[in-house]
C-alpha cells in the first residue's frame, strides 16, 4: 500500500437485506411498509382489443321495393319507389322521333319499365339508391 491511504473503504452491503444476504427472488420488508395486497397482472385485463369490422353487403334493389338499411336513419325498411325519367327514355324517344315515328316518340315516357326506379326511405325520406337503366 502507499503512504497516506488507509484501509480500502468498506462495500456497502445491498439494499434491502444484510451483508452476505445475496438470495435472489427473497422478498425483504422494508420497515414501516406493509406489503400490497392488491394482486400484480402481467397482462393487464384493461388493454384495448383489436375491434375488427364487420362488413355488410347489401343487394341492391332494382325495380321493385326492396329491404335495406338506411345509413341515415339507421333502420332496416322495405323501400319506397318512383320512377323517373332517364337516360333510356330519352334515348327511346329520339331514337323513335329520328326514324320518323312522331306520335310514337311520346310513348317511353308513359311506359314504367323505360325509366329509372328511385329507392327512398320511407321514414326519413332520404334517396337510397337509383337504379338506372343503360
């Protein structure tokens, strides 16, 4: 040893517990702490799932009423129908004034199953789909 030191200092011995008491998995008390009585998750039941969606395809109506989910109102309801005049009756009609038919060309737009059939919601009134001819 050189001059001027004196014996090596002391290890402090580890917290909790006394010199030597190196057992690994010991639980040593701390003084004036009480243990907790509440049980320890490894996996905590409070996370969050994974929510997977759920997609629902729905068939579209074509000329008649059919049953559909509204995503307005949210309810299941059969629709209510109204034709219209589309693109089929016009074509119809200039198609029949072309070739000369003039009394005829009026006909597309007396008959139902040359137009559009508009889908709406009978409660909430909103447009569901259009079902289009051509």
């Amino acid at each position: 040893m050189e001059k001027g030191q004196g014996p090596p200092p002391e290890l402090a011995p580890p917290y909790p517990g006394t010199p030597g008491d190196y057992n690994v998995g010991v639980y040593h008390a701390q003084p004036g702490i009480q243990p907790s009585q509440q049980p320890v998750y490894l996996h905590s039941p409070q996370q969050p799932q994974a929510v997977t969606p759920v997609v629902v395809v729905q068939h579209l109506p074509t000329d008649a009423p059919g049953q559909m989910m509204c995503p307005h109102c949210q309810s299941t309801v059969v629709t209510k129908t109204e034709h219209k005049n589309g693109l089929l009756t016009w074509l119809i009609c200039g198609g029949l004034g072309i070739i000369g038919c003039w009394p005829c060309c009026l006909i597309p737009f007396c008959v139902d199953d040359c137009k559009d059939v508009e889908h709406t919601c009978p409660l909430c009134n909103n447009v569901l789909h259009i079902h289009k001819r051509v």
